[in-house]
C-alpha cells in the first residue's frame, strides 16, 4: 500500500499561513532530509510549493507500507514537526496517484498514533 503524509496548507488562517511561508524552507529541508535518509526504503519527496497561494501546495513524504511498524517513523516525524512549526498534517493512502485521506493530526487535532492509523488503513 503506498501511503502518503502531507502538511496541512489549506484552510488556514491569516497568522497560520504566514507562519507556514516562513517556515517553508526549514520544513522542505527536513522532509528532504528524510527522504534522501529513507530513499532505500522507498520514501519519496512531496514537494510542490509553487504557487503563491498556501492551499494549493502539497508537501510532505509518500512511501510504501505493509505492516503498522511501517509508519512509526514517519508519523514520529510528522508529530515532531507539528509541534516545532505549529502545523497540522494528513495522512492517507494513494493509488493511481490519487489521494485519500485517513486522518489528521498536529497541532489543533493532537498528536498522532501511528497504531490507530495503521489501523484506519487496514494495516
């Protein structure tokens, strides 16, 4: 199952999304960080912050999974994320490059358990 996680860019507030444009270079740099330390396992970047518009980026991290075990590590870096830069995340599974969300956490929906989310997608 291919799984992806993303932060959250749309429906922010005014404050929200100036926060995030500030701190879009520290997150593009630690995801990237990640999945270049992660590309043998299959990670790869989500980064797609061309527009001048917030709602419209997505970024974030999509990889394979088949065992709950699979998101631990990144669901463990999402959370630290959320809690360094204020931000909330989605996380979901993809096929045919077409993305369906399972659940959100971060900063306004708390922190995310990467058991009870393996669980949502069946894992």
């Amino acid at each position: 199952m291919q799984i992806y996680l993303l932060v959250a860019c749309d429906r922010l507030e005014d404050a929200q999304e100036a926060q995030l444009k500030t701190n879009l270079p520290a997150l593009q740099s630690a995801l990237q960080t990640y999945a270049e330390t992660h590309a043998d396992k299959g990670v790869s970047l989500i980064n797609e912050c061309d527009s001048e518009y917030c709602e419209d980026w997505l970024l974030g991290i999509s990889q394979g999974a088949k065992k709950s075990i699979h998101l631990k590590f990144p669901v463990n870096l999402f959370n630290d994320l959320a809690k360094q830069y204020d931000i909330d995340c989605e996380v979901g599974t993809m096929e045919n490059n077409k993305r369906e969300p399972v659940s959100y956490f971060g900063k306004e929906e708390g922190k995310g358990d990467s058991f009870l989310i393996a669980q949502y997608m069946g894992l």
